[in-house]
C-alpha cells in the first residue's frame, strides 16, 4: 500500500456536530432531559466518604450521583448540596464525629423519599412545565422514569437539571407560578 509524507500545514479531521435548536420555555420538555439511555449514570457506593463523592462530581462533570451499590439498581441520590449542607454539619454534631468521617450512606436521598416524574408525563410536557416543577419544589434534580409494569421494575431512564436547563435556554429560569401540591404539579404536566 503506498505512502506519503506531510507536508506544513496538515490538519486533523474535526466533526462536523450541528449545534441542537435553540431551546425555549415552549420547546418539548425531552430536550431538557439527560437520556440515560444516551449518557452513562454517573455513580458512586454509600460507603464513600463526602470527599469522594465530590471528587467524582467533579470528575463526571455533575452536581448529583446515584448511589449503587448492586448495578444497575439505584438506592439513591447525593447532591453537591447535600454534601455541603445542614445534614453532614447536624450528623457531626450529633454523632461527635468528623466531617471526614461521614459517608455518602449518611447525606443521601433515598429513592422511596424522591419525587419522580413519569416518563409518559414528560413526553408531553414543556420546559415551562419542568422549571415550574422544578421551582415549586426547590429541586435542583428531577429524575424521570417508567413506571413500574409487567415487564419489571419502575426504571429510571432521565434527569432534568436546574442548571442544565438554565444553560440550554442561556437565561436563568424566569420566576414562574408556583403548584402548592403534587397534584397540582400532576394537573400542570397531564
């Protein structure tokens, strides 16, 4: 097979990714949502310590990690905001203890204390719907998933992040009506 030589100025092929259309209050809540079904879960074992579980935030990239420990089943969540907020400082108080001695087992949320959007709702929702969800709860994260059903447990198949959310409509979220219950916020995404 024949060969050849450089010459100056030779250059490396670049893809050519077309950037995604712009997003508004009005686009389809789905191009909010982070497809794990696309994107690999970033996650982390409860029995971490809170300097690990920051150290993988930042290595992913992330403001929250599930916390597995049997994959591909979830037991949790742990957020940059629970690592650094009132619960590890309470713990330590309590317990008398060091901060590095507190695991991620000991800040996170379990899944049975999460509110969780269904996948179905989502689909027909806009990001108006999101922030507004987003906003009423003082949430951070949503995570999205499918019902449980005949062919198997419920399943987490996404996440819709405050922060991604504000990056991809390049403003931050506009204060919107606040629901005062779940089933308000149910009613807003039907």
């Amino acid at each position: 097979m024949p060969t050849f030589r450089f010459t100056d100025g030779a250059c490396i092929a670049q893809t050519q990714v077309s950037p995604p259309p712009p997003v508004t209050l009005d686009s389809a809540a789905l191009s909010v949502m982070t497809d794990l079904t696309e994107v690999r879960a970033a996650a982390i074992s409860a029995d971490l310590s809170l300097a690990q579980a920051e150290q993988a935030m930042i290595h992913h990239g992330v403001r929250m990690l599930f916390v597995m420990d049997r994959t591909p089943c979830v037991d949790g969540i742990v957020t940059l905001d629970m690592l650094h907020g009132d619960k590890p400082i309470k713990i330590v108080q309590e317990r008398h203890v060091r901060r590095t001695d507190l695991s991620v087992a000991d800040v996170m949320s379990k899944l049975s204390e999460l509110d969780v959007l269904d996948l179905a709702a989502i689909a027909r929702a806009t990001v108006r719907d999101v922030a507004a969800v987003l906003q009423s709860f003082g949430m951070r994260h949503l995570l999205v998933a499918e019902a449980a059903g005949p062919r198997g447990p419920a399943r987490i198949c996404g996440v819709i992040s405050h922060t991604q959310v504000e990056r991809q409509l390049d403003a931050p979220l506009p204060a919107l009506p606040v629901a005062r219950t779940f089933a308000e916020i149910e009613l807003a995404l039907a």
